[in-house]
C-alpha cells in the first residue's frame, strides 16, 4: 500500500515513522525533514498549495494520505485529495472547523447540549466585548477565533494581569483579525489541571489513546511564554497520576457526543480528534479541539502503538474502526529548542544530532522545525526536535530521555524538568488541592 504523509514536523515525523515497516512511504513537506527524507519517497514543497499536493499523489498512485498539521485542513486539502479519488486520515473542511473556527465549537456543544463545555461569549467589537467583561466577576481567557499556532491565546492571572488588559488584548486580536476572523472568544478562565486525549476516529467510532499531559510554556516551573509544547508525557496505565478512569471515561464521552454532533452539523470526521481538557473540580471540561495529533503528545502514544497504524489507517477510511492497542508502558518527550526560544538569536545556526547514540541508549528523535542542508542541520526559530522515551514507569522513561538530549550538541536548551517525579507530583499535590 503507498501512503502520503503531509507535513515537516515531529508530529509528521512520528507518523512516518509508524508506518515505514508496514507501507510504501510518501511525504510531502516544506522544509526537508531529516528523519522522514530517509525513510520515503518525499518533494519539497507548500502543504497549503493543496491541488499540487494532490497532484503528487495522483502521479504516485497514493491509496491514503495522512495529514498532519491544521493549515492544509483549513484550507480544505481532504476536500481536494478525496475528489482525486485518494481516501484520507483527516477530517473535511467542514469537519475541521472543530479546530479552526473555535466559535463553531463552542456552539456545537450549546446547540446540541454536550457536557463539559465552558461560559463563553464571541465579540466582534470592542464596545460589546468591553461592556461583558465589566460586569464578569471572574478571570478570562482571551483567543482569537482561528488559527494562531497555538501563540494567540492569553490567560488573565498568567499572561495578562486583570480583564483590563483583557480588554485590551481583545482589541488588538479583533483590529488586527488574528488567526483570520475580526473576532475574538473570551472564556471563563477554570482552574484545574490540564491534560489531552487524543482519539481516532472514522465518522462513527472512536478509539481513543493513552491520556497525555503537555508543558506549554516555554522554561522550567512553568513559567515564561505559551509556546508550542515544550515536552509531554504519558502513563503505562494509559491515564495520569492525577487522572482517575472515571474522569478519562468522561471526557471520551465528550468526544463521543462531540463527532456525533459533527456528523449532524458538518460531516462525519474521519482522522484524529485532539481534546485538550482541564481537569476542575466538577471533573473534565473541554478546552479546545485539535483536528490532527497534537505535537508534542503524537510523540508520546505513536511508539506504544501496538496495532499496525496502516491497520488503523484502512479501518478509519472503510469506517470499520475498532479497538486500537497500545503498549503498556510510559512515556517521555522532550523538545530541544533554540537558546531563548520563542525568542531566540540562533534561527540559522548548525546542530550536531547523535542519532545512533540516542537510539542506542533506547531513545527516538523526532525532527521538528529545522531544515536539512548541505552542510548539516539547521535550526529555526522554533522547536527543533522530540527526544522520546518509554518505559515501565515515568521516572524511567524520564532519566532515559534527559540523558539522550546530552547527544544534541549547540546553541539549544530543554525543560529538564518534564516528566521528572518532583514535577509530576506538583501536579498531583495541586490536584488534590483543588478537589479538597
């Protein structure tokens, strides 16, 4: 069977990477991936250019294209490949506005009463938008209504001071029509602790995955900037330390109502749904949906997968989805940035990468945004790779992955903190804070 992997990234990376034993690999890409060029059949080229896209996979007589990230969703490439007669593992246009329209979320759930959602109100001009939050007796949380690669939303209490400043980020998101809309959705800000599951899904079913918690901002004690992900991990029991059955149950039946909602609303959403939830003490509410794996978790449950994904892959196309099998065992991911990444002097510069020294030591690299050269590696300003690890517990899967990223040698820096117990139990400590 020829698959088509599109996208550059670790998320894409790992994708890859679970099907290269099983399938004729394709990928397209706009920067040269270093790990996912050796492993397929690839072009150079823009992911949101989707008639060429389809054009290359007509030429290669693809049988299913896995997309990666949103962009190429949004601008409808499933719409496009699939009129070109190639099956695909992503949702439709309309299906992903789950992820690129959050006002048509949050209206799913009030038109069709799904639990677990939160008080919202969507604004269009300042006056409006200023008027509710002086009479909002609690702390916001601002975010453009479309795309902003997970920098656009800011948090009162974390990134802004009081809804005053809300205000104002409010009217700097709806002049400037960041992520695309003149529009601006403001939220309840609830406490909790946060945590993702990530699901596959073929129109009707659901299998969902082992439960994975990210760490979003940039430096150690989670602090400094909302970036991308800094590094995540995930339990050999497929929940986390502070997440009960009960609640992880909960929030996959969310996901359940949810896809049925689409179904009515849009059409029925084939491909990976991304629930980012926060645990609170009335159990899991939904904070968004991602219409793809998230990145950094895709790197936490694609090397546990114990089923063939091309398997998965054909059962999400034909609609016979069953249940999907992982590994029982916990794991780690990493990221390596540039030195003051989201902010950083070093986009540009060369990276030594041990990749024989980090399998060695059981390990797996996962390339993100870095570009494949003459010369070598380069960095870019963003995320340059996914050091992963597994084992029996946590701490295990934790000490093997931090004594990988020693073999990435440059101008870089890592959380040294994900994954470690004393982090892990600061979770655990808050949790039960919150349900005391």
């Amino acid at each position: 069977m020829k698959v088509l992997v599109v996208g550059t990234g670790a998320r894409e990376h790992a994708i890859a990477d679970a099907l290269k034993d099983d399938v004729e690999l394709y990928c397209y890409m706009s920067k040269i991936n270093p790990g996912m060029c050796k492993i397929s059949e690839f072009k150079q080229g823009n992911e949101g250019e989707v008639e060429k896209v389809a054009e290359f996979a007509k030429e290669n007589n693809i049988d299913i294209a896995f997309i990666g990230p949103e962009a190429p969703l949004e601008k409808g490439i499933v719409d496009e490949l699939e009129k070109n007669g190639i099956k695909c593992v992503g949702p439709c246009k309309s299906a992903a506005r789950i992820e690129t329209d959050k006002s048509f979320m949050r209206k799913l759930f009030e038109d069709y009463e799904i639990e677990g959602s939160l008080i919202y109100r969507v604004f269009d001009n300042y006056d409006d938008l200023s008027a509710f939050l002086d009479d909002f007796d609690r702390d916001v949380v601002v975010k453009p209504v479309g795309l902003t690669g997970g920098k656009g939303v800011k948090i009162v209490g974390d990134h802004l001071k009081d809804n005053e400043e809300a205000k104002e980020y409010s009217k700097e998101v709806i002049d400037n029509a960041m992520g695309g809309f003149a529009q601006v959705i403001i939220e309840e800000r609830v406490i909790g602790e946060e945590f993702t599951i990530q699901a596959f899904c073929d129109g009707e079913h659901l299998a969902p995955m082992p439960a994975a918690q990210d760490h979003p901002h940039a430096f150690e004690g989670d602090v400094g900037a909302i970036t991308g992900g800094m590094g995540s991990y995930s339990d050999s029991n497929g929940l986390l330390p502070f997440l009960s059955q009960e609640d992880y149950d909960k929030a996959v039946c969310i996901m359940k109502d949810t896809i049925k909602a689409i179904a009515e609303e849009a059409e029925p959403y084939k491909g990976i749904l991304y629930g980012q939830f926060m645990l609170t003490a009335d159990g899991p509410r939904l904070i968004e949906y991602n219409a793809r794996f998230g990145d950094p978790e895709a790197m936490n449950v694609l090397p546990l997968l114990e089923t063939p994904l091309v398997d998965v892959c054909e059962a999400i196309v034909n609609g016979t989805l069953d249940e999907v099998k992982f590994c029982p065992k916990a794991s780690v991911c990493k990221y390596i940035v540039p030195d003051g990444y989201p902010e950083t002097e070093y986009a540009g510069e060369l990276i030594e990468v041990d990749e024989n020294a980090i399998e060695d030591m059981g390990a797996k690299v996962f390339y993100a945004a870095v570009g494949l050269e003459d010369d070598g590696i380069h960095l870019s300003g963003s995320r340059a790779l996914g050091i992963v690890a597994s084992g029996n517990t946590i701490t295990e899967a934790e000490e093997i992955a931090e004594k990988a990223c020693e073999h990435v040698k440059g101008n870089v820096y890592h959380r040294s903190d994900v994954g470690t117990e004393e982090l892990v139990q600061k979770r655990v400590n808050h949790m039960k804070e919150i349900l005391e």
